[in-house]
C-alpha cells in the first residue's frame, strides 16, 4: 500500500476527508519552496501537489500561469523539484507528495530516468494533465512498479468510457475537476458534484478529490461533505503571490489551517 493509500485510509477509518493544497514549485521564489510544503503540512495538510513549472500550462487559468512564469524565470526545472522533496524528505517521511504537471518536461528527462529520479526522491504520485488514461498504460504500470501512484483527472464532461478508463490505471486517488474550464474559474455547483461521485464510484474504487472553484472555508467544508478529499490551489498561489515574501509561509500555514478547522467541523 503507498503512502497515499495509507494517508486516506486512515482517513475514511477516523470519517475525515483529505485536505491536498496545490502550489507551484518555485513560486513565489525558489528559496521558500520547503519552506513552504513544510507549512502545508503544519497547517493541516494530508498530502502535497507541487506544480512543476511549464511554460504552456493548458488546464491552468492566469494565477498559476503566472506562478510557472515566476518559477521559470529563475530557472526552476523538474530535477530541481524532485531536488526540493528530496530535501522534505529529510525531515517528513510521512505526508504524501504529488508532482502535477505536464508530459513534456517528463519526455524531455525520459520516462523511465523520471520514474527512478521520482521514486529516489520521495515522490508518491504523479498527475500529468496532458496523459490520457487510454494512451498510458505503459507509463501508468512504469509509475506503479516504481511505488509511484498514476493519478488522473476527470470532469463533469467525462463519459461513462472514460472514467472506466482511468478506474483501470489510476492508483492513489482520482482528481474530478468540478467545472469545465481552467484552474481558479467560475463558481462551485455543490449539487452537480455530488451527482456525480454515484457514477464515478460506480468505475472508479479510489477515493475521489475534488477540485477547480473551491477558494475558502466555507466552500472546501461544503464539498468534504460529498467527496473523499479537497483540493485546492489557485487561491493558494494567489495568496502567495498577493503575500510579502517575509510573511509567505506563515500566511500559507494560517490559511490552510483554517480550511482545514472548517472541514472537521
């Protein structure tokens, strides 16, 4: 069982959900990216998606596109963050860590020098948001035989067929997007995420994390009460964006630690 499995089980067994914070490697400067996951982690975060920097970030709305831009700027690359969650791991060899991100920096490296870097440095799942389940089975199995879980999203547009097919590669949880469009737009529909877990537990046995529109307390208390874990980034990465940098982590730390009250309410 991986890490993550571990994480949200214990979970489900004590009736909690997952709280999973996105930021993006890098951002706001590479010097706090630790720092940083650190403090996720202090405020009650159950596992980490670290955004590895792109310069085409398609699924991204400006917030995050933004963040890659700042991190790109100063050099940020994927063997840089598998380089920061090793150094994580020297102090937490608990909370799950989850690079989140887009194929071609994993094509450039080579899928299989990815897979041997990311099991080294501590990393326990990947999401590549432009990996269709159907087309990467042979890198689904790579990660899974590395202790890597495959993660994949699904949105309210996705087919019976298609969440068939990420239920059979997928390991560790699965991401449903709760809004068609980029990261950080529109406004949560509670009632169409909850219609729609029936049918993607119905092909999916993971626990499902929702995210895309949720940007406070009262909307992550909301959807912890019809999904398995929340997860949340743009407003996170605009807060860090917004923070003075001498006020970064522990603004991150005091945010998150309210989400996280919010949902054990």
């Amino acid at each position: 069982m991986s890490r993550i499995q571990k994480t949200l089980a214990a979970l489900a067994a004590q009736n909690k959900k997952g709280l999973i914070p996105f930021i993006t490697a890098g951002d706001p400067e590479p010097g706090l990216t630790v720092d940083l996951m650190h403090a996720l982690v202090a405020g009650g975060a159950d596992v980490i998606e670290l955004g590895v920097p792109f310069s085409d970030p398609m699924a991204d709305g400006p917030v995050i596109q933004r963040a890659s831009e700042r991190a790109l700027a100063n050099g940020v690359s994927l063997t840089q963050v598998l380089h920061w969650v090793r150094e994580f791991r020297q102090t937490n060899a608990d909370t799950p860590v989850v690079l989140m991100g887009y194929a071609n920096p994993i094509e450039r490296m080579g899928e299989a020098a990815f897979a041997e870097a990311a099991r080294d440095a501590g990393v326990d799942g990947v999401l590549v948001v432009d990996y269709p389940p159907e087309e990467c089975e042979t890198f689904a199995a790579l990660m899974r035989d590395n202790g890597i879980d495959p993660i994949f999203l699904l949105a309210p547009t996705s087919t019976d067929d298609r969440i068939a097919a990420v239920g059979k590669v997928a390991s560790g949880y699965v991401y449903y997007v709760s809004l068609t469009g980029v990261t950080g737009s529109a406004t949560l529909d509670l009632d169409s995420v909850a219609a729609r877990m029936p049918l993607i537990k119905k092909h999916v046995n993971l626990p499902v994390g929702v995210g895309f529109g949720i940007r406070d307390a009262q909307t992550a208390r909301a959807i912890s009460g019809v999904a398995d874990a929340v997860v949340i980034g743009s407003r996170l990465v605009q807060l860090l964006e917004d923070a003075p940098r001498a006020q970064a982590v522990e603004s991150l730390r005091s945010f998150i630690a309210g989400i996280r009250q919010a949902m054990d309410a």
